[in-house]
C-alpha cells in the first residue's frame, strides 16, 4: 500500500501542458526527504526522470520538469507528444516506516 | 554504462523460498558510492523497496519484510542475491536489482525485472 498518493490518470492533446500531484505526509516529504519521478513505458522497468525534486538526468528533455512545496511534489509534461504516454511514479522516503517510499502510479494518455 | 540482468526461477510453491541473482556489468560492485537492492511491482501493492545492500555486506531492509529477506553479495563475480522465505501468493509480481545510489538517494538504473510468481 503506497503512502504516497498520486491521481490515477491524467490525460492531454499533443503540445499540451499536465501536471501530476504526489501527495505525501510530514513523516515523508513534508519531512524534506527528497522526491525523484520515474517514467514507465509500457512493459519496461521504471526509469528515472527527475533526481532530488527538480533535476533532470542527462537525456530527459526539459519538457520534464519537477517541483516540491511543503508536504507535496509535482511532475510537469509540457508540450506532451505522444511517446510520453506512461505511468509516472513518485518516490520519496519515510522516516516512520523507515523504508523508501513509492506513489500509487499516474497514467498519462496522449489524447 | 551500468547494467543490471535479474535471473532466477519464474515460480515458486507457497512455503518455498525465492532466489533471485543480479549480474552488475559496466560499473563494480565495489564502488563506494552505491547500494544495490531489491524492488518489486505487484497489481495489488504498487512499487514496494524490498532493501539495499553495500559491498561489505551491510543491509538496510524494509522493517515488514525484514525477517523473511536476505540480500548478500559476491563480489568475485560482481553479482548480488535475494532471498525471501516462506513466500505466499502475495509475494507474486516482477522484481527488479536496482543501483541505489547514496549520495543523491535515487534509484538508478533498474534491471528489466523479473515476474515470480507464487503457485502450487
């Protein structure tokens, strides 16, 4: 059972702009334990899109952006093309269940 | 470019343990900057960290997993293990080896998972 609490889908025409929420808690993200977003493609493992709340590996577009304000976070997509339909998942740390912590999974479909 | 492959068997009985193997290529097991772990997806519970090791042999598990999962490592062959007993239907879903690294405390890269299913 994920703490972390994101919007099961999201959904937006080509070049346009979504957003997906994670919401967590003051034992996580409230707590100032980074956040990083992995992207997951359709029958692949999970990769990592953007390090300690608002980073972006090398390689990932900058359409991909990310945020983190009190006891949330958020993944930006803007001008969303059609290959970034995937599930997104958040991740963070709890200090309660001393455990590395995941949020439930968005769907984003390109309309 | 680092790499990670899962192996091990794709079903295992109730009661029985699972056993999985990472082979690291591309980078060592021995780098001080790096843990290396388990994570495992399931349709019912999401992404759950199953625990990281170090080279050394030191572990960090997740507390409700912990007394039934092992992690160890052999570094002559650049590999690291899972262990977890006493497995029931609930433990069925695809396990992914991780990087997990420490200074930034993100997970990077995954291997392309592995699914184990639990069945009699």
């Amino acid at each position: 059972q994920s703490v972390l609490t994101q919007p099961p889908s999201v959904s937006g025409a080509p070049g346009q702009r979504v957003t997906i929420s994670c919401t967590g808690t003051s034992s996580n993200i409230g707590a100032n334990f980074d956040v990083h977003w992995f992207q997951q493609l359709p029958g692949t493992a999970p990769k990592l899109l953007i390090y300690n709340n608002n980073n972006r590996p090398s390689g990932v577009p900058d359409r991909f952006s990310g945020s983190k304000s009190g006891t949330s976070a958020s993944l930006a997509i803007t001008g969303l093309q059609a290959e970034d339909e995937a599930d997104y998942y958040c991740q963070s740390y709890d200090s309660s269940l001393s455990a590395y912590v995941f949020g439930t999974g968005t769907k984003v479909t390109v309309l | 470019q680092l790499q990670l492959q899962e192996s091990g068997p794709g079903l295992v009985k109730p009661s029985e343990t699972l056993s999985l193997t990472c082979n690291v290529s591309g980078g060592s097991i021995t780098s001080s900057s790096d843990h290396w772990g388990w994570i495992r997806q399931s349709p019912g519970k999401g992404l759950e960290w199953i625990g990281d090791m170090y080279y050394s042999g030191s572990t960090d598990l997740k507390p409700s997993l912990k007394s039934r999962v092992t992690i160890s490592v052999d570094t002559s062959k650049n590999q690291f293990s899972l262990k977890l007993t006493s497995v029931t239907a609930a433990d069925t879903a695809v396990y992914y080896c991780v990087r997990h690294d420490l200074v930034g405390d993100w997970f990077d890269p995954w291997g392309q998972g592995t699914l184990v299913t639990v069945s009699s």
